[in-house]
C-alpha cells in the first residue's frame, strides 16, 4: 500500500469508524486484519471485531450503527451489497 491509503487506514481505525477486509484467501483476510490491529499499538480495538465472518444471518452485523472490523469473502460481500 502507499503511505496515504495505510494514513487513510490508520485514521479509520483511530477514529473507530466501520472497516471490512475482504478476501477468499482466509489467511491473507486473518493477516490483513490483525496486522491492522498492531496498527493500533499501544492503543486497543475495543469494538466488534470478527476477522472471519460466518454465513448466514450474521451478516446483517454489516448493518449495525457501531464501529467494526470485519472479514468477508466476495460472495458474502456480493450478498449484503
């Protein structure tokens, strides 16, 4: 990434507004979102954080008011959007 996409990152994870990571690739999607999280040292992601989202009706959470950080593959991405 160029230093101002991972500034723009850094300021969404600061200021603790609503992050997915999308990739069908689970280990890069995992890497991704806890090389996020380090990030954010010495502070801490207090917020949901699910780096793995499962099927089903939990991805009506893409939905809620609060700020979160968020793995999903395409096809559950094409499925909420």
């Amino acid at each position: 990434l160029k230093p101002p996409a991972v500034l723009k990152l850094l300021t969404v994870l600061l200021l603790e507004w609503q992050l997915v990571v999308v990739s069908d690739d689970a280990e890069l999607r995992m890497g991704a979102c806890e090389l996020l999280l380090s990030w954010l040292h010495p502070f801490a992601w207090v917020q949901a954080y699910v780096p793995t989202m499962p099927d089903g009706p939990w991805l009506d959470l893409l939905k809620a008011p609060f700020p979160f950080l968020i793995g999903l593959t395409l096809s559950q991405l094409a499925a909420v959007a």
